[in-house]
C-alpha cells in the first residue's frame, strides 16, 4: 500500500499537487488500513491525534530494511493506575545487512481497558535518522 500511494508523490511538489495526491485512492486506501490496524487500540480521538505524531516514519521508507521489537519493560505508576512507563529496544537491519539496536522510553495513558488514550515515545539513539540514511 505504501509503495502504491507514494508512487503518487514527489519531492518537489507544490500544496495544489499534494492535495490532489492526498485524494488519490491508493492514498485513501493507506490510510484506511492504518485506521483499522490501529485504531482499536486507542480511545475515539486518540488514533487521530496518534497518527499525526510521525510515529509510522518508522514504518515508512523506499529503503528495505526490518525492525524487530526487543526487550519490552511496562510499569504502572503507583500513584496513577492509568499511566504506564515503557522501555524498548529496536532491532534494525538495512538493506546491506547492517544492524543496530536503537533505545526507546515513553509513557503511556490507558483510560479503559485495552484502550489508548494517549502515547508518547522518545527515539534516544537516532532510529528515525538511520533508516533515512
């Protein structure tokens, strides 16, 4: 899908351009399935405000590489049972075989259960930076 929608984009394309690439139904059709992949797990507004953040550029790239999630750690706060703290590792391989192992923490507000209601992550080791490398 992503390959399919981007084929429609360019780098130097102007806001007219951009808003008719944003209306194309390959574009449509990412879009869509990032909405029923995702946002069963978050509150009603919160897969909106979510996907706005740039956190699926880590998913999004012309470049062929993997990502693998490792050593997860959650911990509910003692004194909001609705927040939670989260640690992760990525591990990265491009296209060469290179690999890295990326750091993330980030919090966590999980108003009901099973559902996000907001997230926030910090990419500490620059992952974002190496895949656009």
């Amino acid at each position: 899908l992503w390959e399919a929608a981007m084929a429609f984009q360019t780098d130097d394309m102007d806001e007219e351009e951009y808003n008719a690439f944003q209306e194309t139904p390959e574009y449509k059709e990412l879009l869509n399935y990032m909405e029923e992949t995702y946002a069963p797990y978050f509150t009603a507004n919160a897969y909106e405000t979510f996907s706005r953040t740039g956190a699926f550029a880590y998913s999004f790239s012309e470049k062929d590489y993997t990502l693998n999630t490792d050593d997860l750690e959650i911990t509910q706060s003692e004194n909001e049972p609705t927040l939670y703290n989260f640690t992760f590792d990525v591990n990265y391989e491009n296209e060469s075989g290179e690999t890295g192992v990326y750091s993330f923490e980030g919090n966590s507000i999980v108003p009901e259960k099973g559902k996000i209601g907001k997230i926030q992550f910090d990419d500490q080791d620059g992952l974002n930076q190496a895949i656009q490398e």
